[in-house]
C-alpha cells in the first residue's frame, strides 16, 4: 500500500473475515448473498438460463388527446397569476402541499397579505385549489422560484397525456 492510501479493513461475514477486493468478487460472482452465509456455487451447479423467443410485436396504442378547454386553461392561468404577485412580494414561492400553498395565497404568509380572495378560485373541502375538473392541483416545486402547476385533466388522473401543466 503506498503511504498516501489508507490500508483497506477487513469485513466480518458469516464465512470469516474479507477484504475489500474479496467483496468485490464475491458480489460480481453472486458467490455471497446478503444476510447469507457463502457458499461456493460451480458452474455445473448453475441453473441453465431460459431463452425465450421475443414476443410478437402488438402495435401500439394510439392516444389521442383533446386540446383542454379554454376554461381550464383560463383556470391554470390565474393560479400562475396568483403565484406570481406572491414571488414578485416574498422573492420565492410558497412551500408545501396544495392546501398549504392555498392558505399562504389566502394571507398564512409573513406579511398577511391575501393574494387569493376566497371564492375566486374554486377549492375543494380541504381547502385545495381544484382545476376545472374539480381535481386539486399538484404544485412541482422546482426551485424557490420556479414551480410546475399540474392540472390533471378530463380524466382526473395525474401523470396521464391529458394533463395541463404550467411553468
């Protein structure tokens, strides 16, 4: 070992004491599984692999995806809008769920100002934002000062192609 190296230490496992390099072997040989004691394993010992032919291809669906309407889009506008006049006063965006950012939009923020007057985007009994489908919202934070609206669309399911998403 040269001098400017730290000498590898040994690992304890259920067959004895390893060294580093040892390890190493054993996990790329599968000889060693965790929380097992060792055991060699010959090739001859080895399962056979199975080769199965590649399915025939099935052509893929096709999906088709309806431009929002101008409603919706009206909808995820306006709470941009919103979260922008509250960047522009706190230099960031608020923090946390859909219900958290609703409430620091309603005045829970440092300062108390209400940038969203009750009533004026729709809410759901949690007191969320919901889009035109009456589904929450799901705010992305991507950094203090940049956030992705998620809308999730007629079929109100999130991650799907007919989701309406805003910068």
């Amino acid at each position: 070992m040269t001098p400017d190296r730290p000498t590898p230490r040994p690992i304890r496992s259920a067959a004895g004491w390893l060294t580093a390099g040892a390890v190493v072997v054993a996990l790329v040989t599968g000889i060693v599984r965790y929380g097992q004691p060792s055991t060699p394993v010959r090739a001859a010992q080895m399962p056979a692999p199975v080769i199965t032919p590649p399915a025939t291809p099935t052509p893929a669906a096709k999906v088709v995806v309806a431009p929002a309407p101008p409603e919706a889009l009206a909808k995820v506008a306006e709470v941009r809008r919103v979260l922008s006049d509250y960047r522009q006063q706190f230099a960031e965006l608020p923090v946390g769920n859909n219900a958290e950012i609703t409430r620091a939009l309603m005045g829970r923020n440092p300062k108390g100002v209400k940038f969203l007057i009750p009533g004026e985007l729709p809410t759901d009994a949690e007191g969320q934002l919901v889009d035109h489908w009456q589904t929450p919202y799901f705010f992305h934070q991507l950094s203090g000062t940049r956030m992705e609206i998620h809308s999730a669309g007629p079929d109100r399911q999130m991650h799907t192609p007919d989701d309406v998403v805003a910068r």
